[in-house]
C-alpha cells in the first residue's frame, strides 16, 4: 500500500505498518486514459483503446460541441419566415435530418463520457455530470420532437453500461413519449383554444365564412368594374 505524506509533517499521519510512505513534492500521479484506464499512454493516445487524447468530443457544457450550440447553429440557418413562425419548419427536410444526426452524435458522446470519463468526487466535476445529465435529456425530448424512431434511441442508451444513468435516460424517454403529442394535433389544438376563438360557437363559424365571402365578392365585383372603364 502507498501512502502520501502531507505537505508538512503532522504528529497525527500514522502510516499503516508495510505501508511505502512517499512524500507530497515527490509524488507524482500515475496517467491513465480517461476513456479505459489503461496506464499504457503516451501524451497524444492511449496504447490500449487507440483513442486519441488530445481529442475531446465533450468539451465542457454549454460549449461549442454542446446540445445549445448545435441548435443555435441550425436555427441561423432558418430563412426569416421559419425563424418568426417556427410551424413552417419542413422536420423531413435534408437540414433536419442532418440536425438530428449532429444530436443523435452528441448522445452518443454524452454516454461514452458516463460510461469510460473517470470519475472525480470534487464540485466541478459532480457540477459537469449533472450538466450533462441534463443536456442528455434535453437531446432527447428533442430527438422526439423532430420524430425520431424511439426504439433507435432506446437500443443507443441499452449499448451502454452505466445502469443508473442507462436506467434514467431509459425512463425518461418512456415518458416523453407519451407527452408529445403530434404536432397536427398541438397546432390544432392551439387554434381551437386559442382566446378570440374559443368564444365563437359553430353558428358564428358559419356566420363568420359567409360573411367574409359576401365581402371579398363584392371587393372583386367593385375592381372588375374599376378596371373595365
């Protein structure tokens, strides 16, 4: 067993008996790779997995490779119609596909660092899990949004061997679900409660029709005879 002496010597350290007691300023930790722990590294990739260390398809939450920023790329490439009334989005258009591919990616990412990222029980590193944790269900009620087949999605999170987090996600995704309605149904539902409408019955629906029909007839009837002097 190794034992690491404290940078100034204490009464209190009490080192087990056959215990090899190194000092503080001549420790040095051993490197491993994140992804298999394998002591086998040289300072670019890992002899054992052949992942490349300099690499880090994570980076840090809310940054360039996250869920937030792949969004905000994809939402720039709207033209001003779709990006002011968001119901015109074609979701079966290229881009989409494309989109969903980039989060489909990001999940992928998201649960290998659960699965192989060694875990550190300090604050920054508890905080970054959680942001993760978060961002992994955010990509999926996303996926299901722009309908994705959920069976793909489940057998992604089953490839994974961390079961709490697998376990998690997995329900998560059972229950999202079963929340998300079509969007058809949303959007008519929409405008059938909408304020100004619900308050009108069928018979002001029948009144309201005919009523603008009567105008534009007589709108066009009064440009036939404007234009035919």
């Amino acid at each position: 067993m190794i034992e690491i002496m404290p940078k100034e010597h204490s009464s209190s350290f009490d080192p087990n008996p056959g215990s090899i007691v190194i000092p503080r300023e001549h420790y040095k930790p051993i490197k491993k790779c994140p992804y298999c722990s394998s002591i086998f590294i040289t300072d670019t990739l890992c002899e054992s997995c052949g992942r490349n260390l300099k690499y880090d398809p994570v980076d840090r939450p809310f940054g360039q490779k996250s869920f937030f920023s792949i969004k905000e790329r994809y939402l720039d490439d709207f033209d001003v119609v779709t990006k002011y009334f968001p119901f015109f989005e074609n979701k079966n258009s290229k881009e989409a596909r494309a989109y969903c591919r980039k989060l489909m990616k990001r999940l992928t990412d998201l649960l290998d660092y659960f699965e192989f990222r060694e875990m550190y029980y300090d604050e920054d590193s508890i905080k970054e899990r959680k942001l993760f944790f978060i961002e992994c269900k955010i990509i999926l009620e996303e996926l299901l949004n722009y309908n994705e087949d959920k069976g793909k999605i489940r057998n992604i999170l089953l490839d994974r061997s961390d079961g709490l987090i697998q376990n998690e996600l997995i329900n998560q995704l059972e229950e999202l679900s079963f929340s998300i309605k079509p969007e058809m149904k949303i959007w008519f539902e929409q405008l059938i409660y909408y304020k100004p409408i619900k308050y009108f019955n069928v018979k002001n629906y029948f009144y309201l029709f005919f009523g603008s029909t009567a105008i534009f007839y007589a709108v066009f009837q009064i440009m036939l005879r404007f234009a035919a002097r």
